[in-house]
C-alpha cells in the first residue's frame, strides 16, 4: 500500500514510474484522487512566501518562546530556580 499526496503525483503517475525503475507489475486497485477537480484560488509572489519580513526583528512570539527554553535550561543547573 502506498499513500501519497495526489496535489504532486498522482496514482497512475506513480504506478508508471515505479515499473519503469523496477520492472515489476503494478496494479492499482484504487486511485481516490481520480475523478476529483483540485481546484485552488490562485496567489502571487508576494503570497507565496512564508514570511515577508521587512525589518530584521523577530517575532515576539519567538522571543517569548526563547525566552521560556532558556529558563527551563536553568533547571538542569540545580539548586532551585
């Protein structure tokens, strides 16, 4: 059995490249993406990037969370912090 993501292979696809690197016959008993319209609002660039960071600043959720594993670190020191 082999589960994949059919937005970036699809069965079939997934079939003919399998036997055509191994040789070995491969029958698909289901392909549940077939039939299936993917339909997504398309974005831009500027959409498209993870972050768009326009100052060198972190997040202050990241500073917050760097913060607390640093005060949890201190618990390996001993004594009682």
């Amino acid at each position: 059995m082999v589960i994949h993501n059919p937005l970036f292979l699809t069965a079939s696809d997934l079939v003919a490249k399998v036997e055509a690197k191994t040789g070995v016959v491969v029958v698909l008993k289901v392909d549940g993406g077939e039939g299936k319209l993917w339909d997504f609002a398309e974005i831009d660039e500027e959409q498209a990037t993870v972050a768009n960071v326009e100052s060198g600043l972190l997040h202050p959720t990241v500073v917050l969370s760097g913060t607390f594993w640093i005060i949890s670190m201190l618990s390996y020191i001993g004594g009682k912090w």
